[in-house]
C-alpha cells in the first residue's frame, strides 16, 4: 500500500528545510576515530536524540563505556535508543544507522570544508562528510517521523531506532550491548522486533535503485618484520644484513596475483562456485563494465565479463594490500635500511568463510613462507579485526515490501545486491535476534562515501525520506 498523497507532498513542500536539517548535523564534526573529535560525537549523539524527542520517540541514551584510543583512555560514545508504537496489532521495525564520520579535512583535496554542507544547485548535490554516510539517512527516518507528526498520521508500524557513534571505528560496545539485550528476553529492548531496515549503504550505480541482500566479511592483517636494533645505512650495512624491508616484499608477494587470486592455500578453496541459476542474479544487474572503471576513474577492470567483475565484487573473496608503516616514503632519496616495517593487507570474506576459519591458513602460511627465506629477522603477526560476512533471504516479506516501495517511489524495480564491504552489525542482528535484515539504500553508487567531497544527491534525500516512509506503509499491509 502507498503511502498517503499527503505525506509525499509534505517532504516536497519541506524539502529545503529538510537539506537544512541535514547541514546542521554535517557541521557536527563527529569523527570517532579521531580523539580531539569525541566531545563532537557526543554533541551530535544529543543533535539526534532532540531531533528524535521533537517528534515523538521516547528515547533512552546507554553508556557503553569506556576504550583506549591513541593512548588515551576515552568514554565511548552512547547508543541513542528510541521507541514509538506500541500496538500489538501492528509489525515491529528496528532501525539501524550511525551518527559518527570518517575524518575529513580540506587539505585531503576537498574542494570545499568537508563540515560545511554546500548546496550545489547546478548538479542538485548535497556536499558534506556524512551526508551520505549516514547522517542523510538517519535524518530520512526524522523526516518521515515528523510528516506523520505534523499531518496527525498513526504510523503503520511499531519503531524501535539503534544509532550508534562508533561503526567508522569498529562499533565498540554494540555487539556486546545486543548480545546482553537479546538475552533478556521478554523486557528487552528489541522484545517483539519482526525485522531490521538498515540504510547505510548505496546504490550499484547511478541510475538503478536496489536492495542488498549480502554484506562480505573481513579480517585485517598487520604483518611486522624487524631486525637491526635501529635504522641502517644501506651504503654501509647494504648486503651485509638481513633486511626487514625486503622480507616483508617478499612475504607481500606472496599473499595475491595481479588478476586477483589469494594464493593462500584452501581460502578460495572454502567457497563454492556460482551456479548458473546464480549467474543469471548477476547478468540481470543494470551495471557494466564502464560502470567499474568510471568508478574507479581509469579502465583497469580485471575482465571484460559484467558477469565475473560484478561476482569478484559481490560474491567471491578478495584479498587487498593496503600499505607499509615505517617505510621512508618522504621527499628526496634517502638510504636508510628500516629497521622494523609493518604491511598491511585484508581479505574480504564470503559465506561460509569467517575469520575464525581463515586466520590460522593465513598465519600458517605467513609463517612457512618466512621459514623459507632463512632470514634472521623477526615476525610478528597480528590480526586487527574481523567480521563475518552476511547473506539473507531476499523473499522474505522484508524485502517485498522494501521492494513494492521502491516501484513506488522510482517507479521501476529494484535490483537485488551483495555488496563488497562490510557492516559487522547486519550479522549481529540476523542472529541474535533472529529476524530478516533489509539493507535500504538512500545513496547513489558515485557518492563517494569515505572519500574526498562526499555528497547526497538532492534528489536521493528528498526521494529517499518519502522512499524510507512508503517502506513502512507496505510492511504493514502486508500479511504473513
């Protein structure tokens, strides 16, 4: 069922308010991973519990604690709970988004400051760190909450909101916070929760909305080699030691082939191969090869197949090398011999793989390949993260209704994804709560999300809130 007329034309007419709503929160600077930033998260996680107060939710802020970063001890930032509903006749959503931001400055190659929302009237982009990930999605939920406020509508469903200010720097305190609620039972938070929306992720391309039905896992690897007690001169010590940094070059090597093939032994192994029942998911996609390299801004596709790209992408693992800390990498030629040089690489991770399984491969090779230099050095390995990848079931009345919307709003069906990156909570849901999980984009593929002059298409905010309030509408007429 759509929603009402009434509603639709209340987000047109508020629109430029709306835009204003969401300069108000880009130009609160909430990096979590930066520590001269955690008062600003904090500011932005009261920002959204009185926006969330101002339009009926009940709302309760959990402390999760406190962590260590950069050496220091810091208090994590709270959870920002809401709830509104409370009718047993009616479906129960949970809704999922984030509130903190990767870091940003100007000097990083923004045309613009990153925490100033510039309004692009020429190309209709809302430009601004957070805009589209996730501060324009969040307020999306805002803004359909006070259209239903404002017109005096009962909301077709129950709500229950999670926002945390943590996913940019791993989601400290969540999981834990979900698995002691999901135990409670009957009190707890998430009692009688039927599903989970989550928008934090984006369109495949431009032009096509789509629901994502898979998230790829990840585990993320540190490798060190040290040796000498300090840095070396090559001219004097150059093939008389062993060298740290050739070790690691050669233990990188090791890892992947230009085309992309891990070459630690039984990780490719795990994952069986496509059928043709699903290649066709991958065929039917609105993408292309053109679509991949004008991402990426030059044509290096690894294949000329839409079919085999779009499968590396979604639904095969990838292993990445990602950099070398204590390398020179400064102005001019110096010759120094590091001392100690860490690498650093991941390897995104695909049903049924899950970094329990694959980081003993990974440090069983590590180690044998180090063996087989017969160096003198020292390794050190340390895995620094994880999580386990994500599939759901994309005929779920979840993603019906998701699905019926979205025909509604942009008048054409939906693609269905997996998408390549990895938000570790979607799992934690799926199982503690044992619910479906939707993902529900709002973005369009070329946002630039984490990137330098991120944005939020106009279009995608304002299309995008009257999308997120169609969504509940078709949740509650339909019945399971």
């Amino acid at each position: 069922m759509p929603a009402p007329p009434k509603f639709t034309e209340y987000v047109d007419k508020n629109a430029n308010r709306f835009i204003q709503r969401l300069a108000d929160a880009v130009a609160i600077p909430s990096i979590s991973g930066d520590a001269s930033r955690r008062n600003d998260v904090f500011k932005m996680a009261q920002f959204l519990e009185n926006h969330l107060k101002s339009v009926g939710v009940t709302t309760t802020l959990v402390n999760l604690g406190s962590h260590t970063m950069d050496g220091q001890e810091l208090p994590l930032p709270p959870l920002v709970l809401g709830r509104i509903g409370d009718d047993e006749s009616k479906k129960t959503i949970l809704i999922y988004g984030h509130f903190d931001v990767q870091p940003a400055e100007k000097s990083d190659g923004w045309d613009t400051d990153p925490f100033t929302l510039v309004v692009d009237e020429k190309s209709g982009k809302l430009i601004g760190r957070g805009s589209t990930d996730d501060k324009g999605p969040v307020l999306g939920w805002v803004n359909v909450l006070e259209a239903h406020q404002q017109l005096g509508l009962d909301l077709p469903v129950n709500l229950r909101f999670c926002f945390e200010g943590m996913e940019e720097s791993g989601s400290e305190g969540l999981d834990e916070f979900i698995e002691a609620e999901a135990k409670k039972g009957k009190g707890s938070w998430f009692e009688g929760v039927d599903a989970v929306c989550i928008s934090d992720n984006y369109w495949l391309n431009t032009r096509t909305p789509c629901l994502t039905y898979g998230l790829r896992g990840l585990t993320y690897f540190k490798v060190c080699v040290s040796g000498p007690a300090r840095d070396l001169h090559s001219g004097v010590f150059g093939r008389a030691v062993h060298e740290p940094m050739t070790d690691l070059i050669a233990l990188m090597s090791k890892l992947v082939t230009p085309d992309g093939k891990i070459l630690v032994p039984g990780v490719e192994e795990m994952v069986p191969g496509a059928d043709a029942e699903e290649r066709k998911i991958y065929t039917s996609l609105d993408y292309s090869i053109a679509d991949v390299e004008n991402s990426a801004g030059a044509s290096i596709a690894l294949s000329s197949s839409k079919e085999e790209v779009l499968m590396g992408r979604m639904r095969n693992p990838s292993l990445s090398l990602h950099g070398i800390e204590g390398a020179f990498y400064g102005v001019g030629a110096k010759t120094v011999i590091p001392a100690k040089v860490s690498g650093k690489f991941s390897i995104r991770l695909v049903p049924p793989q899950t970094p329990d399984a694959v980081n003993p491969l990974v440090v069983s090779y590590l180690e044998s390949e180090f063996a087989k230099l017969n160096s003198k050095n020292k390794l050190e390995l340390e895995c620094l993260h994880g999580g386990k990848p994500w599939v759901e079931d994309f005929k779920h009345w979840n993603y019906e209704a998701a699905a019926k919307a979205t025909e509604a709003i942009y008048k054409v069906k939906p693609d269905l994804t997996r998408e390549g990156g990895s938000i570790p909570v979607t799992l934690t849901f799926a199982e503690q709560l044992g619910v479906n999980v939707l993902l529900l984009p709002m973005g369009r593929g070329d946002d630039g999300a984490h990137s330098t002059n991120e944005k939020l298409d106009r279009s995608n905010y304002i299309e995008g809130t009257k999308l997120l309030g169609t969504y509940l509408y078709e949740v509650g007429a339909i019945s399971t």
